[in-house]
C-alpha cells in the first residue's frame, strides 16, 4: 500500500483508495472482489434501491388516503370525498328545482296552446259568419230579381230559350255559395222557414196529417243556419 503525502490543500481529496483492498474486505476467503460474504447484505444499489443522492427514484410509502394507487398504498378514488353527504343533498335540491321549473313550464305551453285552439276555433267560426252575412247580403239585393225568375217559372216562361239558361246558371252560383231555396209545394208548414199568407181549403197529398204548404208564392233563402228570407205561401188544413 503507497502511503499518503498527507492532507490536499484547500479541501482537495488525497490519494485514492486502493481498489484491490477495498475489494478484499468484502470478498471474504477465496471469493472473488466485490462479491458479498456470505450473510452480508448487498448494497443499497444492489437492492434495486437508489442511492441516497438519487432523487430521481421514488419511494412508496404505505397508507394514507390519497396515497399512490401502486402496492401498499391507497387510491384517492378509493374513498369518498369529504361532504359527499351535502354534495349529494345539493344535487338532489337542484334536480327538485329543475322538476319545478320543467312543470311549470309545460303548464304554460298547455295554457298556450289551449288558447291558441280556443282563438283558431273562433277565427274560424267568426270567418264563417262573416262570409255568410257577405253572401247574404248579397242575396237579399237579388231578391226582386230571383222572385221574377220564380214567377216566370211558374208561368212557364222558363220552358226553354236564352233565358232559362241564365236563371238556371245565376241559381247554381248562388247554390255553390251554401245559397239554399226553400219552399215547396205539399212540404208540411214549418213556422221556422215558412210564412203563411193566405189559409185555403184544398185537396192535400194522401198521408197528410198537419198543415200542408199547397201554394209558394215566394220562396224563400237560406245560408247555412242564417235565414234570409222565409218561404211566403199559401196553406191548407186535412179535412
């Protein structure tokens, strides 16, 4: 073995040690160097360990919540967070709030759209009258000219020719516009569509049993439920 010079100055290291010797006292009788005797025990770094100065290493460590989910330890998501109890009472008011605010909003889309078919109804009930007081009025300033046409039917004026063929078409325009004409002879009087202006005594239809329209001296219009003008006629009693 070389013998030291003595200490380095200014803190420097002195001659190195001698590797073989170092190698000796871990060998034991006849082993090689740098192999452990028998019951000794390895080195940190021949555990599998690192080195004390080594931080690049980490070391697990048992228990603990929110320990490492490696061996040994516990997983953070093996337990509960703290205040589950009130996280799950908050979420449950929230859920009852949603409920609330979700019923009461389909109580105002249901109030909306009964409204909504409330009003079409009336729109379209209120649209119906309408065109039916139109057309009314319509017919009422036809009168004269379709009580001329009535009379020149009877008379037999309306046989054939030009004419006919105008009245026949004014009245199937009038139809197509829900205009109806009431008033036939042997129909049994209605007061509600009929208007009696003369009372007879005349031979009635077999069967009749009531007062019976033997004469219409005008007849009478109506549009839908509205009543333009009642059938004018003449009436007989059965014997």
């Amino acid at each position: 073995m070389t013998e030291s010079t003595g200490p380095a100055s200014n803190g420097t290291t002195g001659e190195q040690p001698d590797v073989t010797a170092t190698g000796a006292q871990g060998a034991g009788s006849g082993d090689a160097a740098g192999t452990p005797a028998p019951g000794t025990r390895p080195a940190a770094s021949e555990q599998g360990q690192a080195p004390a100065g080594d931080k690049r290493h980490h070391t697990y460590y048992e228990g603990g919540a929110g320990a490492s989910s490696e061996p040994g330890g516990e997983d953070e998501y093996d337990h509960a967070p703290d205040g589950s109890a009130a996280s799950a009472e908050s979420e449950g008011v929230a859920l009852a709030e949603e409920d609330t605010m979700a019923a009461t909003l389909l109580a105002d889309l249901q109030r909306l759209q009964a409204e909504y078919v409330n009003y079409k109804k009336r729109v379209d009930r209120d649209r119906e009258v309408i065109r039916h007081s139109a057309v009314g009025s319509v017919v009422e300033s036809l009168l004269p000219v379709l009580d001329d046409i009535h009379m020149a039917r009877q008379a037999g004026d309306l046989s054939g020719g030009p004419f006919a063929a105008i009245a026949d078409k004014l009245e199937a325009t009038l139809g197509r516009y829900g205009v109806e004409r009431l008033g036939e002879a042997g129909q049994e009087f209605d007061p509600k569509v009929h208007e009696a202006l003369m009372h007879v005594e005349a031979e009635l239809p077999e069967g009749a049993t009531g007062t019976t329209v033997v004469q219409v001296l005008q007849p009478g219009y109506r549009i839908g439920d509205r009543l333009v003008r009642a059938a004018r006629v003449s009436v007989a009693d059965p014997a």
